[in-house]
C-alpha cells in the first residue's frame, strides 16, 4: 500500500453512488480509501438528475477536494476517480473521470486497467474524424459509446465495450443513470454494494467500510449493471466468460482490509507468507518486513517459522512530494527518508526480510545494507511472489523489461546485487496454492509466466499504458 | 480597456509565431500585452519541430506563466490565447488553445469571435458519433478539420473554415506550421508581424510592440496565411469578400496604442470625441474622462470645446478579484473602489464627462452620485457611440436586451436614471465618420442598428457565446 | 503612484479608527487606498475592548486579507499599516502594526516616517538588556513606552515619543484606546476624520473618501490625540513647532485625489507643471506625462504652453511581480513592459515629456528611445521638481548618493545620457512658489538642497531606514 | 508516534548542527524526523560565523522549507525546531527557534520542555520595562540572557538557565557558536552525536540515523555544552543533579527507533507489553494493537500470552488537514477515516487490543465499536501504562484533569464506557520495572502519581503551556 521504486503501480481506483444524498461526498470518501491505487491526481462527476458536475485535478484527493468544490458537486449520483500515470504522460487533459457531450446527453467514465487494442480503435476511430484530447482509454470508450448505432445508452455501452479488449472496470455516470461494466476476464476487482437504499461500486470493499455501506457482491466478469430510478438490473456483456483475476493484487496492490475477488485480501497475504516458509525455510532469529505491504506475508512466514515477528524498520509517513537532499548526498537517502532500522531489534540478529515483490530491487539493497549498518548478522530475503520477469499490459505499471532485475539476472546474481546471505522466491505453485478457487476463481500470472490471456497487439506494446 | 459592469467583454486575445527561438516566451509577451481582451484564462501551445507542447489556467498570464512553465514549451513555433468567459460556463476544459490529436498528427487552435452556425454544426457533427469534452467554436472547428476529405493539412482547414459562419480570426499550430484565417467580414481584427526572419500574427499590434516586432498587413478577410519551413503561403478562402469590420474595437475593445483594420485606434477614438463635441456641444467649465477606456474620446472633447480636459476620476490600479466589503456596505462601494473623485478638480465645477458606451447605466449612474457629493455644479454626460440596443452574435459579450439599459428606455428616461443634467449619444452617422475608409473598410454596427451581416438560427440565440 | 527604478519610495500607509463596528475591515479599505505607500507588507490589529488581535502579511493588502482572516479581527477599534522596504531587509518579523505586551497590557504600534536617533536610542536599550525580534523603529519606540515611568499610557507614549527624533506620524493601538502623534515638524501627513460618530486617522485623505468618513483637520504637527470611550483628547508633544512638511508628498508620493498639509495634492502638482512651463518654456507639437504620476503636471504645463495635452504613453496595469523576459533580452524590456508608445500620436511629433522626478534617470531614457524608435522628431524633457542631489534621512527611500544621477552629473551631462534635445528642471523657487503656505505651512527641501532640518548621527546614516 | 484526541501531544522536536557544511539542511532532515514531536510549525536558524539567517512557518516541515527557503539559510552553523501548541494560542510569532537581537549580537533559542515559574519571570520583566512578542518560554528566556551581567555569552545563558525552573532542554545558536543545554532533572532527552568532524544535537537520535550522525551521548542532566571553533566544551549548570526523566516519552512519545536516556525506546515498549502480559493476562485468541504507537507493546504482550500477533487495524496514512464530512455524519466518522478493521482477522475472534495509554476514551471507545461491528466476539482491552490521572507542566498537553478519563472515572466504568469485555491497566510498579535504570535513570511519574518533582506555581498552573 506503499509507493516506491520497488513496487510496480497500479493505475487507478474507482467509485460510483447512486440514489444516495451528497453522492460527491460518499465518492470522495471511496477515493479516498483507494487513494494507494491513483496518487496523481483525482477527480468527481456528479448528477443532480438534470445535470453533470464535475471537479478535478493534480495531487491527493485531499489536495484535490474541499469544502466548497465538493459544495460544485450536487446531487445523488456520483462516479469518483483517482489516477496514477508516468510522469511523461502526466497531463491535466487526461484527469478522469472523462466526461464528455454528445447527442444523447453528458457521459462520463471513470475506468480501473488496460485495454489492449486501443491503438488499432484510436487508428479506425481516427480514419473516421475523431479527434482526441487525452491519451486515455477512457476517451477511446467514450468515443465508441457515442458512434454506437444503439437506441439508449444501454445499448451504446454494451456495444462499445463489446468492441474493446484488455482489462477493463468500468463506471459510467450520466444524468440519470450509474452503469457498472467489468471485463470478461476481471482481471481488476469491482464490487456492489448498498446505503441507504442506494447503490455503490467500488474496486475495494474498503471504500465500503470507509461510506458505511454493506458489500452484496461483486460486478461479474462480463456483467454491466445499470442503476437507475428503475432500480438495478444486470446485462451480460459476453457470453464466454474466462476469469483471470491479477493475482498481484492479492500479493500487493489491493488494501489488506479489502475483499476482493471473493475473498479477503489479507487472509491470502498470510497464506502466501506460510507457503513461503515451508517452501523456504531459514534458520534464523527474527522474521521483519518492509513495512506496510509485507507485514501480513511476515507474520504468516513467521506463524511457520522458528523465528518470532518483530518491527525492525520504522516507515517515516511523513514523506511528503519533495523532499530536499543535501548535496554531498548520503547516497541510500531516499531510503534512509522512509525507512529507519530499530537498532535494538536489529544488532546482532540474524533476520529473515520478507517483501512481497522485487521489481528493480534498489530498495531492497539499500534496506539490506541499513540493516547491515544496524548490526545485523545476517540477512536473509525471502520474497512472498516469484520472480518478476514480463511486463503488464492489464494495468499495472512496471519499468521495461530491462529494468526488472529478475528479467536481467539469475537468482544468484540478484542474491549478491542485494548483498544478502540468501534469497529465495515462492515458487508458481505455492503462490497459487494461496489464491482462492472455491468460487471459479482464475487468475492471470503473465508478469511471472509471460502467459498473456490476451494477445496484445505489437503497436500496443510500445504505447504508454493510460486507463 | 478596464473591465466592468458597464462594458462589454471582449472573448479573446489571440498570437501565432513562426521561425524565432523561444517561441512560448513571445507568445507569452504577445498575450501579456492583450490581456484587456480575455483575462479569465490564458494558454500557450508550442512545437519544436516534433512535439506540440501545452501548458493553461485558470487567471491571468502573469499567474498562469511562470519561469519553469515557460520553459516546458520549447521550441520555435507557438500560439497563445487569452480567454473571458461568463461565470456560469467557465471551465478549465474550456481554455484555449484547444489541442488534439488527429490521423494527421497534433494541431491546437486558438479562436477571436464567435461562431453563428455552432449549434447546427455540433448537432450534424453530433449525429455522426462525435464526442464533444468544450463548449468551444474551437473543437468544433477542429472537428471539422479532423473529418475533411482533404488531403492536406492546410486543405482540411481550407474545407473547415468554408463551413463555419460568424467571426472567427483563428491562429492554428501543427508541430510545424502555424496557420492562421481571417473571416470574409473580418469582423475581429488580425496582424501579421515580422521578427527576426520570422513570423508572428496578433490580435493588435500593441503586442507586436512588446516583442519587437514590425507591423506588416493584417491578414485580409477571407485570407488564410500558412507559415513554415518553406515561408509564407497565402490562400483565399473565399471569394465573396464583404469587409464588416467590428466598430466596437474601434469604440471601446482595442488598445489605443494598437493599429487595426488599417488604423491607429487612438486617432478615430480622438476623432469620435471630436465629432461628439461638434454634435452635442455642452456649456462647461471641464471635461473629464472615465479613466482609462475614455481617455482619448475626452481629450478630442475637449479639443473642440472651450471646457478643458481635467483629471477629475482616479482609478485603483490594485483592484484584485476578491475585494471584502463591510456588511452594512455602502451603496456604491463597487464604484468607490475603483473610481475615487479629486476634490480640487470637481468642486463647484460644470462637468462634462465622456464616456465610450454605456451597457446597463449602473457604474456610470454610480460615478455620477459620487461627482455630485465631491461638490460638481453640473454634470453633463457625452457619450462617444450610439446607444446600444441589440445584443451581439459576433463576439462581444454583451449582457441580454433587457439588462441594456438603451434598449428598454428613452434617452430621457436614461438621464433621470443616472442623474445627471445632460445626456447626449453620437449619432451613428457622425460615429462611422470618424472610421477609417479610405482602405475599403466597412462597419458592422449590429448593435447599435440591429442590422446583422450574418443571420443567427434561432437555436444559437439561446446559447451562450463562446469562442 | 507607482512604483519604479526612477522613483523614491514612501515607506508606509498608516490607519486607525475607533468606535465603528467592523473597524478593521475599515482599516482594511483605509490601507487598501494607501496601497501606493508600502506595497511589500501589510498589516491590521484591531480590538473588541477586551483584547487586541491581528494578522500580517507579505504581499499587497489584497493578498494579505480575505474574508476568514477579516473575520477573525473583531471590535471597534483597528489600526492598519502598509509597508515597504528594500529586499535585503525584508522580513516577515518586521510587518506592521508591531504588537507587543508588556505589563499595562497590548500595544500595538503602527509608523509612518523615519526616526534619526534610534541607533542611539538601541544602543542605551541594548545596555540595559533589551533584545530585538525586528530592525523597526516602531519596536525602538515600544521599548521606550515600556520603560517610561509614566503611570497612564498616555504619559508613557508622550515620554517615548518625546525622546524620539526624525519623521514619525503614529498611530497606536491598545485594548481600547486609539492614540495617534505627529512629530513637531510634521515630516508626513496624518489627517483626522470622522464617520458615524467614530473617528478615522489616514495618512491621505483618500482614505476616507473610500470608507466614507469626513476629513476633519490634520493632526498638528507636535499633537498627540488620544480616542477612548471619554471620547477626543488633544496633547501637546512638544512646545517648540517648526513645520517642514516633505515637498516630495506633493511631487510624487500622496495620491492626486489626497488633501495633505492642508491643500489638494492635484492642486500644487498642476502648479508645478505651469509653473514649469512658464520657467521653461518649450516650442514643441504636444505635451505628453509618464503616465500616471505625472499626468497632472503635464495637463498644468499644457495649460501654459502653446503645446497641446495627449495621451502618448500607455501604462500597462497587469504587470505582475514576476515578469520573465526571453533570453535574449530586448534591453529596454522592464519598460516596455510597463509602458507602449501611442503610434499615432508620436510620429513625426515634436513632444514635450513632463516627469515630476529623475532619480537614477534609467527608466526615462529608456522611454525616450521608444518615443524615437516611434518616431518622434524632437524629445525635450521637463522635470516638475529641482534635481535631486542628496539622501533622505525622514523616510523616503533613495538609492545611494551614487545613484543618484543628480549628484553624479551636470544637467548637460543627464541631458547627453536621456538622449534627449533638451532637459529643464524646475528652479527651489519655482518649485516653493507651487506650494501652499496660507495656513503656515513649511518645507523640507533636504533632498534637492543638502539642508536637513534635524542632524542626523553618523551610525545612523549607515542605517538602512526602517519605519 | 501519531496524534489523536486519545493521546498527549508533546511540545518540541529540537536539532543542533556545529561544524558541518550545509548545518542547515541537516537541521531539516533532523527535526523531519523528528515531525511526531511537534508538527504545527518548523523553523530554522543558520549562521555561517558573520550572521544568523532564518526561515520559519505554519505547517509540517516539507510545507516550511524547499530548495530555494533552505538554499537561504547558508553556513557550518544551525539549530532547527518542530511546534506543537494548541489552537488558541497557535501564533506565528511563537514559532521556534525565538531569534532576536541583543548588544553582544544575535542570538536564537529552541526550547523543547516547559517553564514552571514563567509567570512570575514574566511579570518581573515586565515591571523593569520588558516587551513581549511571544507567548514563548523562549522569549524570557532570551530576556534573562539579555539581562544577564555575565561577559560572555556563555555566562549570559548560565546565569539566565539558572534562573529558570521545569522542564528545558534548549539548543542555542549564536553567530559563531552553538550552546546546548538540560534541566537538572533531565525531564526531556537530549542527544549527542557527531558526524564529519562536526557536533550535532536532537531530542532524539532517530534524528542522527536519518542525516547519519554517530550517536555519542546524552547532554547530561544539568549540563550545558558549547560548541564553537575551539572545539566542545562542558559546563555545568547546576550542583544538584536529580533525574527525573519523563517515562511517557517511553509509552508513548518517542519514536521506537530511537534511544533516549540511555536505552532503546523499542525495548522499553516490548518489556511494558510483556509486563503487561504477565500482570494481566487474558484468555483470547488474537492480540492487536493500534497502529503505530502500540505496536510494539503488542508484540510484547503477544511474547507473553497465548493468544498471537495480528494486524486487525490497518491505518490510513493519507489523512490530510482538512477531510471533509458528509453532513449527515457517520457518528464515528473521525475514527473511520483514521483506521480499518481487517475483517478476516476480527471476525468469530476473541480480541485483545492493547494501546499504550487513554487520555479521553473517544478514539478508543470508537474503535472497539468498529472492532465488534466487524465481528468480534470478545473485545479485552490491555494498557501499558497506568491510568492518567494528573496534568503534566513540563511539556505534556493533556486536556484538563475534566477530560481526564481516569481521573472522573473508576476502571469499572471506563469499562463500561468503553464497552469492552474486561479492561486492565498496568501496575506503576510493573511500569517502573520496565523503565532502564542501570546508569542511575529515574522517573519523573507525575501524571499518574500526581507526585510532581517541582512545585508549580498557582498562576502557572492556569497558563497555557507554550515551549
């Protein structure tokens, strides 16, 4: 639930409220619970039932929103949004949710992944006329929506996302109407549930907790649910339904507090840290994490080990955007800002560091070589997923391939780039061991196996991933 | 050239430049020196060659622009653009200019006037699938670039601009031409400047002045000037060519110190006042000015009147946005901040004021209350145009027919109104005497006459200008 | 009124007022209207009769307050202060009003001037153990209020101030008091008015014509007025009166719609100009100002000369702090971004420039190179003031001696380096007989004639001046 | 290690930095680290050996200082201080570090700790003429300093550090020197430590890891240590040393990875949980602590139980300043917003929740609200520190002894507030079990004992306290 060169991003977390007063104010406050998916920037759209509002802009949801831009946002229908983008495309155009005119009315879209034939769309769409203003997927969507030869809006979408592919969670607002739609694989969570006779989605049921609301279920894969004065109803968008949750999302993205993909998150972090023991157990005197993404996995690695869990490194939360070096840098300082040893906890120990992924591994070295400092007397990493060696195009944000360290070197190799005593992964079957199946889950493991559910064409592969 | 309830609003101030170095920073001055003519938001486009670079906000150029903006629009190519906009349908979506992204590559446009067939066009575009994310004429021109048969660029503009109806002088960039139309009534003026073997078009030539440019021609009606690597290129857009240049530019709009439609602004204001004092001669013992939009008007006055030109009117130059007034406010405290009397000047004194044009009466009547309590005998208002009877499709953003105030009573009843001894208009004849001809120039005087060079449809009536 | 490299600066603007609900949003618009004396901070107290409360900032008065921070500055009583100072000593501990508590309570002090023994006077504070948290003279004078032995406040500040020497126009606050001093040789105006039963101190009456009080009198030169709750009291500070208020009050500083020293500013400023033109005339086509401080000398030299008034110079008002040029900068950018030339108006034009004062001399020759580069045939340049030759010791900021162009080079010599054809300054005579002395009024010429009326100590000159 | 209604709040952060280049970008990394001791202002004092430069604000240390506000504080020479204070006397005057100017030059002050006798110095100061800017410690500190008759500065701030009574640990700077010192009793802590030749000194030595300074040891109870270009230098204040080192900065206030008197406050914490453990033991299933601050006593606790360590509170570290509500406010909102329950860990599951103290109750009552909605069977709260019965004067802010929870209530009905299943406090022998005392430690345990090592003064008590 944490940021740093280390871990891959996750590009955004999304919100939609219906038949609920002050709809604005429960979206902020369920992108404000899913502020680790989008720290970029944030954005409302609200529908009083006559019109669409909106707000949005660069930084936090709480630099975002105040007092008197949620007042510009009535009503009680609303689509919230937070987004996280390379800086090189970072770009206030591209701040969702997209909302857009046409014939029929205001429509907007707030959406969680990755669609992979977005080039080919964007090339037929352009022949066509169309003219862009971001560079999301989301306008792509839209566009698509408003050429559709559907007679309602219902129509229009379930056409327009029958023509896309790739990961897609999906809320769309207009005046009148909240429709949900998630992609046949599901490869990203969204979840129902209700307040007050209303309706809420979200891709986490910790922005349910945070709103008072109750989970009822989540989207289906291939399900567009419409909200509306009517009540809810449910479509189906494909019939071939093929599962493949993001099983990073169990080992990192998603909150600890969250259900997702019918099953709590933090339940399958434990179950990870205990096959991660048994598979690869180490004799040593205290099991830590990198705090606060690992600390689950560490206490189930520690639940199966001789070594007992203890608090070895302290996060610094006050780590704000930027932050000043001196010049002659201590050269571990973007680490040594977020992190500190706890000395006691530290000297003369022989320690087991559980993290949940290594993407660059420059983190982790620095960390190792602060616990080195501290006294330890050995180190031992023991990571709670298998290598990372294949990008994302499902939307998660990894470096190149060149940039991951498990795609470049040998276990080996990375074991003494870190400076460590040993390094062990969990292996394939032992990670998936941990995931949930009782309910037909099915889960996408590309970034480990290279195993793409879907074909993703070569001209997509050179474009920047935007939702 | 100051912006209140008794004035207009001018929509736009618009620049292009080709073919000199740190183009953003001359764009930048250029729309620094037209501020008068959109002061709620300001943009800038560049291109290096290879990449169109943007950067918009909210407020005015010196808060929209700063060193470290500026320098993240590189290159030898922009366009700047100024923007006013009524409250209701301001919106950061909406500043100019607007940037997209077509089959043929990335083209921005920035827009002075307003379109009279907007309405029809978006709802044909609309019909076809377009999406639309402004309220602008802009994207609709852009739209209509995007879906042109042409093969070329500058034929695609050439088909676009063959559609639009109304006042458009347009400035467009592509990552390495700047391109830039005039409308065949040339309704809003438009220069063409030279610098430094480069090229650079502007609203008035006061910016030519802050940059250091030299004046060449303004781009004639119905011209369109493609700049680029290969020079300058000039094409006809169309044939019928009937000059109906805005007579408010001339009246009230344009800087003093600027040339356009063929003319320097502060000699036909100077004449104006001249033909008022010769048309409503007025016994007298001074004749002061609003500062500073009537200034020229006042001293022509005088010049053919034995009442001399005072300073009687001190202007607040630090008036900001938000200026807090007491709770038991005084009546006129809107006035009073902004105008203050000088004791010396007004006591015992006959005064003739002039004013350029008078839109609902309120800050005049309110001018004239605190003349009156600074001790003024007499006080005698001259007005420098015709009274304004009929709103404006062409660009100026006047408020409805019922709130101008010549348009809901006699002259006598608008000199109780504001209270003074005396109220005399010029005359339409005497106001285009004093406009240049001898270069074929020609007046649209709509809102003085009602006599519309363009029909308006019935729906764009309704809808707000925006350019 | 404004604020250049060729002009002194004023130090501050000073405001109080007692017994009117909501009086610090009048001292609010007081110091609003007295931007032009100190544009680097500003600051309000104020009290309800049981404490006394404030808020400062950097920035101009309408950066610095807003309705919250208004709002949280209760009661009846208020004093204002603006302020203005060099770069290298600004410094947010020293923004006005200074408020300290000591054992009598809250006292609040708000100066406009310039003491001449506060070296001295910190140095004998600075024995006894006194610290300094700011580099003012309003902190010196605060010291030595509580020292006095005096047993009321009005015994302790006529003690303090009757130790103090130089320029010093006061206003202090307490937790229900409002005291206001002038030194006995009246360097700065104070006035005092009245509004709604109330009373209002401003250092121009210009204030008052904004918040709609009524100029009453002066505050005598050597007169301390204390308003309470028993209403007004008048006090002598000194026996011995000699005024020798500041001529450069009536040449530049005060606003032209002020009444100071008992006469309208407008009034003497159109005396200077005939006056100058009647000492030295000029054969020319038209008399032009730099616009706005020397818009009403030059209508009063036109008035003597067969040289006609216009308006040849536009100011541009949204300059902003934080200007960027381009790299390769025109030289004379900070003046063409400040002022255009009227093109019209110039060309071909034999011109009279009328400017109250030249201090470095930089920013008029640049002006007359554009008045050339538009074509003027002749420039001759009229100054309404004698040369100014030698620092201000009560409260003008002039650059050094050095800078001083006066003081370095013979009037042929300024003549040569403005390019101009010829350069007039008006005679001490000439320049004495523009200034009223009906009601005993008498002038500090210390700057143009080196005769100070108070010896200054040596440390002290070294001193930068801090009111 | 965060802030909330149900904890004290601490005063100060304070840093030191002599003989290093760059002092004053260390002092930021130090008092950023050290943002948990007071984080509604920072400030910062630099010299580098000719003047003392400073730069202070409202907000958390990134808010205060960037690139260009440090690169403004330049030299080998600085003192750094973090401000809490409650609201109402919140006040940009009495932001640390005090900087004034006296005749031996300037000195500056960063006071961490609480004077008991500053009323009555106050009032002694004032009765010799002493003005006050700030509500400050600090500032009468600086006053006895100025006063003082010693010759050096060293004898200045000996003779002033004697006159004072309660708790101080302060960090002078001086142009050339920096001078720290510690109360007899040694209530705060005090660090030494060095890096590159130079001296440092924090409150705390997580403070030396973040800049990687050497931890050396603490200033000494009652010492004074100067550092200037002839090296470091011991003095010592006062002959009657008694330590009574404050025991909440080892339940709660510390950061876990510093030491202060002498030991590791991570060890400290795990011995109370153990204690806590052993003295109440508890039948449950899980053992929980609220994130972060009882993190460690958790463990400790769970070492000793039967019961396991899991994470059933996942804190959300994005809360900003201002969060806003929806109006029909979720009662518990203030609580939700800061904490989610882990559903899968809480549900069907007997809970012990271990915290370090209870101040009011509210966040806690709250949370067990949360905990049972989630599931809980059981809910057994476990304290490692005794109940809070008594007000803290030497730097503690606890509410008045009213909102006191303990104080008004027996533990039964704490209990029953609560709404817990049992609630049990340690024991103030088991607490001082925990406490290091092999190097002549002792305790100062005012706040539960009501045993108060200095008399307080009747007026001080009804002060607020203000470091």
């Amino acid at each position: 639930m944490y940021i740093d060169d280390d871990h891959p991003k996750e590009f955004c977390g999304i919100v939609g409220v219906y038949g609920i007063p002050e709809a604005a104010i429960l979206a902020y406050l369920g992108i404000y619970s899913l502020q680790h998916r989008g720290q970029e920037s944030a954005g409302i759209a609200s529908s009083d039932g006559t019109q669409v509002y909106k707000h949005l802009g660069m930084g936090l949801v709480s630099d975002v929103f105040n007092e008197q831009t949620l007042s510009q946002l009535p009503g009680h229908i609303a689509v919230g949004h937070n987004r996280y983008s390379t800086t090189g495309s970072s770009n206030e155009q591209n701040i969702g949710p997209i909302v857009v005119n046409h014939l029929l009315g205001t429509i907007g879209v707030a959406h969680n992944g990755n669609l992979v034939n977005s080039f080919s769309l964007r090339h037929q769409l352009g022949k066509r006329g169309s003219i862009f203003q971001t560079t999301t997927d989301s306008e792509v969507i839209l566009h698509l929506v408003a050429k559709s030869e559907g007679e309602t809006i219902e129509d229009k979408i379930l056409d327009a996302v029958r023509r896309i592919r790739g990961a897609f969670s999906l809320v769309f607002i207009t005046k009148n109407k909240v429709i949900a739609v998630r992609d046949p694989h599901g490869f990203r969570p969204l979840a129902l549930g209700t307040k007050e006779g209303g309706y809420v989605f979200a891709s986490e049921t910790s922005a349910f907790d945070l709103i008072g609301a109750t989970y009822v279920r989540d989207v289906k894969c291939g399900e567009m649910i419409v909200v509306d004065e009517k009540g809810m109803k449910s479509y189906e968008v494909q019939e071939k339904i093929e599962p493949r949750h993001c099983v990073f999302e169990f080992i990192y993205f998603s909150r600890p507090d969250s259900q997702i993909f019918n099953e709590y998150v933090d339940k399958t972090r434990r179950k990870l840290g205990k096959n991660l023991a048994i598979e690869n157990p180490c004799e040593a005197d205290i099991v830590i994490s990198v705090p606060d993404s690992s600390n689950t996995a560490a206490l189930g690695y520690a639940a199966r080990s001789n070594a007992k869990f203890e608090i070895g490194l302290i996060r610094n939360h006050y780590v704000g955007r930027t932050f000043i070096h001196p010049k002659q840098q201590l050269r571990d300082m973007n680490v040594r800002i977020k992190f500190n040893t706890v000395g006691g906890v530290i000297k003369d120990r022989r320690i087991i560091i559980v993290d949940d992924s290594i993407v660059r591994g420059t983190t982790l070295r620095a960390l190792v070589k602060r616990l080195r400092d501290a006294g330890a007397k050995e180190v031992h990493v023991r990571v709670s997923s298998p290598p990372i060696r294949f990008p994302c195009f499902y939307g998660m944000d990894f470096p190149t391939k060149e940039e991951l360290i498990a795609s470049q070197k040998e276990i080996e190799e990375i074991r003494a780039y870190l400076g460590v005593d040993s390094l062990k992964y969990l292996s394939m079957e032992a990670m998936l061991n941990a995931m949930p199946k009782e309910n037909g889950q099915s889960y996408c493991t590309a970034c480990f196996s290279g195993d793409y559910p879907i074909e993703i064409e070569e001209e997509q592969k050179k474009e920047r991933n935007e939702c």
